[in-house]
C-alpha cells in the first residue's frame, strides 16, 4: 500500500493541536494514523479528515495502555508494513487540577501522571513502533518551553519535569537511531489555544502545528537530536 508522501502516526489526534498536525500532514498529502484515547473519538477524527479531502485510519491509542500500543504496532506491521512519521503529541498537565505552586505543594501522583502520560507513554510508543519506522523517518516529541532546564520555573513541576524528561528522551533516541538516518527532535509549539492552553493563549492551533510539521517534514539532511521553537533551535 503506498500514498504521495507516506505514512504519519500522531498520538492525541482528535483534538487541538495533535488533530491540526494531522490537518496540516494531511494536506501534504500524508496518509494519517489518527490515535486517540478511544476508537469512537479516533473514527470522529478520520471522518473530519475525509470531509477535507484527506485520507486516514482511526486506531485506539491510550499511550499509557501496553495492549493499545501493540495492536498499533500490528496494525502498521500488517497493513503498511513501516511508516514515515510519528508525533508524540498526546500529553497532561495535572498540576492545572491540583493547583500546585511548587514541588512542595504538589504530590507523587501528579507527578506520576504527568510521567505515565508525557514520558514514559512516548518512550513506551516509540519504543514498540520504531522497528516499523522508515530509515530515514522523522520523530517529533511535542515537548514545552517550560522543560528547558535553562530557563526553569517553579509553578507547574510535575508538567515540567514530564518534558525537561521527555527532551532527555529525544536526545537519547536521537543518538541511538542515527544510524538509520532517523531525526528526532523536540519541538515546543508556543502558548496555544487549547484545551490545555486555554482562550487566553496567544497562538492559533494552526501556529501552534507549524514547528511540529516543520520538524516532522525535515530535509534528510536536517538536523536531529535538538529542541526547537518557531521552527528555531532553542536552549534545553
């Protein structure tokens, strides 16, 4: 089976930001593995996406359910054989809900959340998908300026620590999957207006995908292993 450009998986597909990088791939013609939480909200996203004109498959993917990810890795094993792109895109902010200030005002579970979901749900699809990604394909972690261990604050911790780890993580598969001229970078995509980011935010979901599709469409030469911003390099 082969389309124009090839073969996306983005995880937290049906809304916000993970649905308009599926848009905007879709449009470059892209054929979209839409992962959601739930088979009914994931085949809510692929009927969008046809109505547009673009083509997809609707696939279950809690990224902190084991099973979720192998019945994926089948999928792609049996039907597509590899891939070309995967966005980690899915992610929580619970320190929103627990209205933690700091470290000390928060607690092991939301920390643990924000792990199970941000890094340890990358790391987990990456890791049972990449036998089936493309030499040559493209990772992006969808990571946040409020990771960068340059310029860190106090509000948020749990949220924090989930993407300066999940920064660690691109750096580390960076350097393990050269060799089969994989790129994987970081991306942060800004303040945007989200579920997440609220009304108050000051990007569009449409400014907010650009780097994630910038970072997912990349040269072969381009570079890997960094963190970007507004499709420029920035501090981790």
């Amino acid at each position: 089976m082969t389309f124009s450009k090839g073969i996306a998986v983005i995880t937290g597909a049906n809304r916000g930001l993970g649905y308009e990088t599926a848009r905007q791939l879709g449009r470059r013609g892209y054929f979209i593995v839409a992962g959601a939480r739930t088979l009914e909200k994931s085949q809510d996203t692929v009927r969008r996406l046809e109505s547009e004109g673009f083509n997809g498959t609707a696939v279950a993917l809690d990224v902190t359910k084991v099973e979720d990810v192998e019945a994926v890795a089948d999928l792609i094993n049996r039907e597509f054989r590899q891939f070309d792109i995967l966005v980690n895109n899915a992610g929580v902010m619970p320190d929103r809900e627990s209205g933690a200030k700091g470290v000390l005002s928060s607690s092991e579970a939301c920390l643990m959340e924000a792990l199970e979901t941000n890094l340890v749900g990358a790391f987990r699809v990456t890791r049972l998908l990449a036998p089936y990604l493309r030499s040559g394909g493209r990772i992006v972690n969808v990571s946040s300026r409020m990771g960068q261990l340059s310029d860190m604050g106090a509000g948020y911790p749990a949220y924090r620590i989930s993407k300066t780890a999940l920064n660690a993580l691109t750096a580390t598969l960076a350097a393990q999957l050269s060799n089969r001229q994989i790129l994987v970078n970081s991306v942060c995509p800004g303040w945007v207006r989200t579920d997440m980011g609220g009304p108050q935010a000051m990007k569009t979901v449409e400014e907010g995908a650009d780097t994630i599709v910038w970072a997912a469409t990349l040269p072969p030469d381009g570079p890997t292993g960094k963190f970007f911003g507004e499709r420029e390099e920035m501090q981790w």
